[in-house]
C-alpha cells in the first residue's frame, strides 16, 4: 500500500503529455491520432498580408480631384509608388509630382519617411494627353490673331499717321542703306519727325541706360526700363525708312511715333531699347 518514491512526480507531468501516450512526443512529432498545428502567426497591425508576410499600409492618393484607396507594401520605394499611381491614373511617373510632407523621395521607402495608415498623397502633374489638349487651343488662338494682325490696314495707310508722311521725306533726314544692318552711330538719329510733324532727334545714352527724345521745345529722358516695347513698320514707297513707336505705357495712346528712321538703324534701336545693345 505504499506509495514508491517519485510517482507523484510521474503524475504531474502528464497533463504536459498534450494526449498523454506516455509522455511528452519526440520534437517535431504529432502524438498518434493528431495533426501537428504550428502557432498562430502574430497579425500585422498596419493592414497585414497574411499570405505574403509583407506589412501594408492604406493610403489616399488624391490627383486631379480624384481619390483612390491603395494598399501599398511599407517596405516599397517612392518610385515603386509612382509606378502604382501610374497604373492609376496613367500619369508617367517623369511627370508626376507626389507629395508627403514635401516632396516624396524616390529612393527610400514609406517606412523610411514614416508614411501610416489613412496617409494622403497628392500628386499634382498632367497626362500628356491633357498638356496637348490646353496647347492646342492656344496655338489655334495665337494663329488667329497672327491672321488678324495681317489682315490690319498697314500702319502708314492709317488716318492718324498719313497726316505726317504725307508731308513728305524731310531734307534734313539722314541718308538710309537699304538691305544692310548698323550699330548705333555715335551722334544723334536727327532729321525726323514726330506724331505732331515737329521735328525729332533720338540720343542713346548707353552709359546712363536712358534714350533722350529731343524736340525743339524740350528734351525727355526716358529709361530705357520704362519703354515696355518698339514697333516699327517701312514706309510704303519708301522702304528703305521706316515709322516707329517706343511703347511707354499700356495703351497705344502711351506710343511715342517717330517717322523716317533710316533702315539700317531700326533693328540696333530695338536692340538697344530693349536691353541687348551690349551685342551691338
């Protein structure tokens, strides 16, 4: 009837037996009658793939005032992500400007930049289809107004100048090369006249960056900053002169008209006026 030394110690390691069958199983095998389970694997916390092992993260791409629900593995690069937002929205990934807290870097990953679960991405950038669709009307318009320019009376034949030019080519104008470009001479453009039919002489100041406009009265010194554009058409008839404009305001009431500068000028006072005369 007595008890011999260390059965109760047998019988309380038999509930460890998972079956009993005397005793624990040999490692890596199933007591008889039963399948081996492995443990549970530990469940991923942003967005898990399971099957795959890899830890997404859901994201809210938002482009052109569309939103997508992505599921985006953590450990990818920023120009893996461009290539997903590609297949998106069939923006080239050279095209796309994404943004997380600033620009997105291509080479490291989401993890590396701390992108979460419910993370917006914007992108901004346009399809080439859509950059061709906004280019197109606007070559069209500037073509149109290319033909409406060339269908204008010619500036000479226009009431408001014809009473200048019909004065005639003044004595006192300096002699015109026809076909040939020079730089600035080192004395004033004199022997022209101006909107009035007053006589009118151009000094180019080069080293004080401002033209003088002399007349007989006064003499106005403009910056050479404040003269916004120059226009100048030849004289029909005589085209070896032409009639020219320094725009020194919005509207054409801001044109200053000379008349009768010589051709060979006319591009050197361009030039000149609009900041390039250190080419001449």
């Amino acid at each position: 009837g007595a008890e011999e030394p260390g059965m109760e110690a047998e019988a309380q390691e038999l509930p460890l037996g998972c079956g009993g069958g005397g005793g624990l199983p040999a490692a890596g095998r199933s007591p008889e009658g039963e399948e081996r389970r492995e443990p549970p694997q530990a469940s991923v916390s942003n967005g898990g793939d399971e099957d795959s092992g890899r830890e997404l993260v859901e994201l809210k791409v938002i482009w052109n005032k569309n939103k997508y629900d992505v599921k985006f593995c953590l450990d990818s690069t920023g120009a893996e992500l461009k290539q997903k937002i590609h297949s998106l929205t069939g923006l080239p990934p050279a095209m796309q400007k994404v943004m997380f807290k600033g620009l997105l870097p291509e080479e490291k990953t989401l993890r590396e930049i701390k992108v979460t679960n419910g993370a917006k991405i914007m992108v901004v950038g346009s399809t080439i289809n859509d950059v061709l669709a906004v280019n197109t009307p606007k070559e069209a318009a500037q073509q149109e107004v290319k033909a409406e320019e060339n269908k204008k009376e010619p500036l000479c034949r226009q009431k408001q100048h014809r009473k200048v030019l019909d004065k005639g080519k003044p004595d006192d104008v300096m002699p015109s090369v026809k076909g040939v470009q020079e730089r600035l001479p080192t004395v004033p453009l004199s022997g022209m006249y101006n909107k009035s039919g007053g006589k009118v002489r151009l000094t180019f100041k080069l080293e004080q960056d401002q033209l003088w406009i002399g007349t007989k009265e006064r003499t106005e010194k403009l910056p050479m900053g404040s003269i916004k554009n120059v226009v100048s058409e030849p004289i029909e008839g005589h085209e070896d002169y032409h009639m020219m404009a320094f725009q020194l305001g919005p509207t054409e009431a801001s044109y200053y008209w000379v008349y009768w500068v010589p051709t060979q000028y006319v591009d050197a006072i361009k030039d000149t006026v609009l900041g390039k005369w250190q080419y001449f």
